[in-house]
C-alpha cells in the first residue's frame, strides 16, 4: 500500500493548487525540523513526505498518474494487473501516454518519479528558510538600513519573503519564482518622493553544496506620485539555491495617513466647522503634504453637512504628467452644539425669521 499524499497534505482529491499550496505551507511550517528539535527524527520523515506529496500533486502530469497508479506506478512500479513500461510511459489509460523527462533533480528520469530536496521545495514556497530560526534555515533578511529593522522582516519563513508556489509546473527544474515584499511608504514619501535603501542578506549555494551569506544594499528611488501597487524589481538580486537567483520584487504598499486619503490623483480631507462658522463663513489653515500651507475659506454662502469643494492642482502627482496634479477635495462637517439656552434659541429664531 503506497502513500495518500492525499491524507498527507490532509485536502481532498479534487483540491486545486491554491488549496494544496494553501495546506503545504501550514505543514511544512508546523513539521520543519527545525522547529522540532526535540523530535527531529520524526519531523523529518513527517516534513519529506509533506514535500513529496505536494511536489506529486502540485504537478498536473504526476497527479494523474498518481491518480490512477498510486505511489508505486508514479514512483516506476507496474500498475495493478499490468506488466512494465516500456520507454517510461504508462499504458492502458485511455490512449495517452505520460513519461517524465531525463535529468534534473525531481525528474526521475525514464525510471519514474523521484522527489526533490525537501528543502529546495521549502525554499522556493517560502523564499528563503525559517528566519531566525537557526541553523539549515536560515534565509534571506532585509533591513532598512536608514530605519534598522522596523517592519522589515526577514525574507523567508514565518511571515517574511515567500511568494509562489506550485502552477502545474516540475518545481525544482523550474526556474526560482520572483521574491515579493512589501514597501511601505508614507503619503508625504509618495507625494514629495523619496530614496530607501534596504540591506538584502541572501543566500548562494555552491556547487559542492556549501551556502554562503552575503550582503548588499539596494536603493530604491521612490518617484513622486507612486500609487499603492507599483512594483520595483531587482533582478537576480535574491537567493540562489542551485537553480538560479531569484528576483527581488517590491510593492509599494501605502501607509494610512491622520488628515489625507488617497483617490488615484485625488486627496480627501475632513474640515469640520462650527455651527456659525458654516453659518457665517470661516477662514482656516490648511497644512499640505509638501509642507505648505494654504488657507480654505468661505464667505458667501452657507455650508451644508456634508457640502464638498474641489481645488485643482492641490492633489497627489501625477507619475506619468511631471507637473501636473490631482484635485484636493474637501469635506465639511459641521458640528452642530448639544445644547442651546431659551435666549440663544429664541436669538436664533429672530435671525432666520429677517
């Protein structure tokens, strides 16, 4: 009786990728060795077989082999009833013939299915190892350099770097996929521009097995008008594990603001008046993102709760215009008071009565 890789991964046998990726992953994390050091016989075991049986079901062609063979026939083993298989396909399933290709790591060549390095999966899922947590799985970190490690993270491991995992694809002959972070940015950053540098730690394989660390500091020059999602790359700037290095790819993520929301070009702020300031007209200052500051006034009408006004040319940049801007709009509130005396009501009402 072969393996459920099935019952390994604990998903059912029409999950999708996203879900067997989805279960390696909490898997892998909770069954690493090194996190079990006081049971690390066992969690090894427990961790290959989590690595073979996503490495089996995450490739679509080994899937269906598996699906119809199992373990054996996947691994080369004759199907039930059948004989061998002659130039490594798999006969008596409906006219197609499956075989895997020679050489690589993974491949198995004619001779079947032979699963990859259990660690080459982890960090190809991951991005990098368990960071910080000591030993084989130490991977890549990135700190800030002009603000230490504030929010930066470590690459790989418990919520640091990975992105990407299994599409259908022979995970260790593929090439490394791209390593994603985040870029926080405050709105000043985005509106005036700015540079960062970040320290990278990465990790090179040898060919004689050996990983060494290194260092280098990538700047990244912050264009004003950057919106949330733009994504700067460094190519085979990341780990290389034996398979080529990977790209760093970071994301420009946007810090929540205390006065201004964003709206593509657009900012919004709240202006929140006095009851005879919307009444009578108001005259207030107003610090923009650049640092000056401008004066929103009104004198001619009354303002109403929730009355809006547009100023062009007072909104975020506009990346792909140099010079040009968004609008700023405004929103006013009018804050009307709790109480009011049998003087100030019957005040009150002589004036409106005019």
């Amino acid at each position: 009786m072969g393996k459920d890789y099935y019952a390994i991964l604990g998903v059912g046998k029409d999950a999708s990728n996203e879900e067997l990726k989805k279960a390696y992953r909490k898997l892998a994390l909770k069954w690493h060795p090194d996190r079990n050091k006081d049971n690390t016989e066992a969690a090894d075991k427990k961790f290959k077989d989590i690595s073979e049986a996503y490495e089996a079901l995450s490739d679509k062609d080994k899937r269906h082999i598996y699906d119809q063979y199992g373990e054996e026939g996947l691994k080369g083993g004759a199907p039930p009833g059948g004989g061998g298989f002659p130039g490594g396909g798999f006969p008596g399933g409906g006219g197609t013939t499956f075989s895997f290709s020679s050489g690589g790591p993974g491949s198995g060549g004619f001779g079947g299915f032979n699963p990859s390095n259990p660690e080459d999966i982890f960090a190809q899922l991951f991005g990098g190892g368990l960071s910080g947590m000591g030993g084989r799985g130490q991977g890549a970190q990135f700190m800030d350099v002009d603000n230490g490690m504030g929010g930066m993270g470590g690459m790989g491991g418990m919520g640091g770097f990975g992105h990407g995992g299994g599409h259908g694809n022979n995970i260790s002959a593929r090439r490394p996929q791209e390593v994603t972070r985040p870029l926080a940015c405050t709105l000043e950053e985005l509106y005036n521009g700015c540079t960062k540098k970040l320290k990278v730690t990465r990790r090179t394989r040898s060919a004689a097995g050996n990983i060494t660390p290194s260092e280098k500091v990538l700047q990244v020059n912050v264009k004003p008008g950057w919106k949330a999602g733009t994504k700067i790359r460094f190519n085979k700037e990341g780990d290389n594990m034996g398979h080529g290095a990977q790209d760093i790819v970071f994301v420009v993520e946007e810090k929540p603001h205390s006065v201004f929301k964003r709206d593509g070009d657009d900012l919004k702020v709240d202006v929140t008046l006095t009851l005879d300031e919307a009444l009578c007209g108001f005259k207030k200052p107003l610090q923009l993102l650049s640092g000056k500051s401008i004066f929103v006034s009104n004198s001619n009408s009354v303002v109403q709760p929730g009355q809006t006004s547009r100023m062009l040319n007072y909104g975020m940049p506009i990346s792909k215009h140099p010079g040009k801007h968004g609008a700023l709009i405004i929103t006013y509130n009018v804050k009307f008071p709790t109480t009011l005396s049998l003087s100030q009501k019957e005040k009150i009402r002589e004036a409106l009565a005019e």
